[in-house]
C-alpha cells in the first residue's frame, strides 16, 4: 500500500493532464494530417470526405506569407512589449523595496490591480480611450491611437498595462525573500541605495527575471485578445494581424479546421524553440550551469 500511494495522489493530475492536455493535443495534430476532399458539385451525399494528406498541411502552413507577415508584427509588437514592461516591473519592484519607501501596500495595489482586469474589459476600456469621439486624451494630444502607425503601439500599452503588476510582485517577492544583512552590510561599506540596488540586488533578480521573460515571451507570440478586441474600432487591424488570429480565422471563419490545426501546431513549435532557446542562452547566467 506504501508504494501505491505515490501514484494514487499522481492519478487525478494524470489523468486531468491526459484529458485536458495530451487528448486535444493529439486530436490537433490528426487534424492537421487530414483534408477535405469534394468530388463534383460537394452537394451530394458523401461528396465531402476526409482523406489523409500527411505534412502537405504543415508545408502550406509553413510557405503562408500571412502567417509570417503575421509573426513579423508580433516580433515588433513583443520587443516594444517586453523592454517596457519588464523594465518597469523591475523599475517597481526595486522602488517598493526600498528602505525610504512610503505607502508600499497601496502602492504594490496600485499597481497590481490592472492585471486583475479582463483582458477583453482592459481592452475595450482602452478601445474607447482611443475613439477619437470619445476620448478625452485626442483633445490634449492630437495623435490617432488606431492608425497605422500608432496601433502596434496601443495594443503594446495595454498589454504593458495589464502586465506590469503580475511581474512586478514575482520580482518584489524575490526581493522580500533577500537577507536583509546583506543590504546592512553594503551600506557599512559605504554603498548607496542606488548602488545597492545596482550591484546587490539586480544580480540577485536575474533569475526571477528570466522567469518573468520566458513568461513574457509565450503570451506575446500567443497575442489574441487585444488586435481582436481593437479590431471592431479601427479598419488598420487585419483579420491575421496575429499567427493565432489567423488561426481563429481559418477554423471559424473560412471552416478550415485542417489548416487551422497545422497552423496551431507550427505556432506551437515556435514558441517552444523561442523560450528554450532563450532558457539555453541564458542558463549559464543565471543558473550556473554549463
């Protein structure tokens, strides 16, 4: 009974990882291997039917102009998003864990309680910040927030927004957890805040921060809710602005579920190859490994 325990408390996460995770995994990747055939008119009865066609749909997806148009805007999108964010999670978290802060639990609400609001209702609260008829911002500031030069740049700062505070508290909790002899003792050397923060504890983040980027990096490249959101508000926001747009596109719009499938698999595998390539590059750094 002692060593059938540890596979009884495994079964329910086992089982929840088969059915929610490597079913639809593996139903996604049948999918992807099968095409449509229409024989005739594809009226009557039996004219559609699927057929096998192997890697065919990942070779289309793969030779797809608009899904790597796509992946070049969410390459600019992702760097505006990633510097801006992490850098002022980092800006905050070093602030609030300063000796001469004041107000740190408000502000640690302050700033967190952004990333507690809907994507969509974030989104669409913007959307409307943005309407030239509506916002008060374009009677300050004569800028057109959905044109085409501006958009990847409004998307950005919502996600910014809504981001910040989740990887500003991973950083701020990293910091608390840091002996705080360590700081007494560079200040008895003669250090400054500003040089503790520098040489103390940054070094000691790095590890924190490459967790938050890594984090980062997949809910870029999975980009979906504000181009859709925005895109009712402004005509500069294609229907495959994003690869995952493009995705929803072919499985719910045109009916390409096949397409759609293959698709989904490719965005897979470069998102896998992007955060364990940079997990790679960076591990030495940050985990002293080899």
């Amino acid at each position: 009974m002692k060593r059938s325990a540890p596979y009884l408390f495994l079964t329910p996460a086992i089982v929840l990882f088969t059915l929610f995770l490597a079913v639809p995994i593996g139903y996604t990747v049948y999918l992807a291997m099968l095409r449509t055939k229409v024989s005739g008119l594809g009226l009557g009865k039996g004219s559609r039917r699927e057929v096998f066609v192997g890697f065919d749909n990942f070779a289309a997806a793969i030779a797809d102009a608009e899904l790597w148009n796509g992946w070049l805007r969410v390459l600019g999108y992702g760097t505006l998003v990633l510097v801006v964010m992490l850098g002022l999670a980092l800006l905050f978290a070093l602030l609030l864990d300063s000796a001469r802060v004041r107000l740190a639990r408000f502000s640690r609400i302050a700033i967190f309680l952004p990333y507690a609001v809907p994507g969509v209702a974030a989104t669409l609260l913007w959307g409307f910040l943005y309407l030239p008829s509506l916002s008060p911002i374009r009677e300050i500031l004569d800028i057109d927030f959905l044109g085409a030069s501006t958009v990847t740049y409004s998307m950005a700062n919502v996600a910014v927004w809504g981001g910040v505070g989740f990887n500003m508290l991973v950083l701020y909790t990293t910091l608390r957890a840091i002996p705080r002899d360590l700081y007494e003792a560079a200040r008895l050397d003669g250090a400054s805040e500003f040089q503790i923060a520098i040489r103390v504890k940054i070094p000691i983040l790095v590890p924190a921060i490459i967790l938050t980027t890594v984090f980062s990096i997949i809910a870029t490249i999975q980009v979906f809710t504000e181009p859709t959101t925005l895109r009712p508000l402004t005509n500069t926001i294609s229907s495959t602005w994003s690869p995952l747009m493009k995705v929803y596109r072919d499985a719910f719009v045109t009916g390409d579920l096949y397409s759609a499938a293959a698709t989904s698999i490719v965005i897979a595998g470069i998102s896998l190859v992007l955060s364990f390539g940079f997990l790679r590059v960076v591990r030495n750094r940050a985990f002293g490994e080899g």
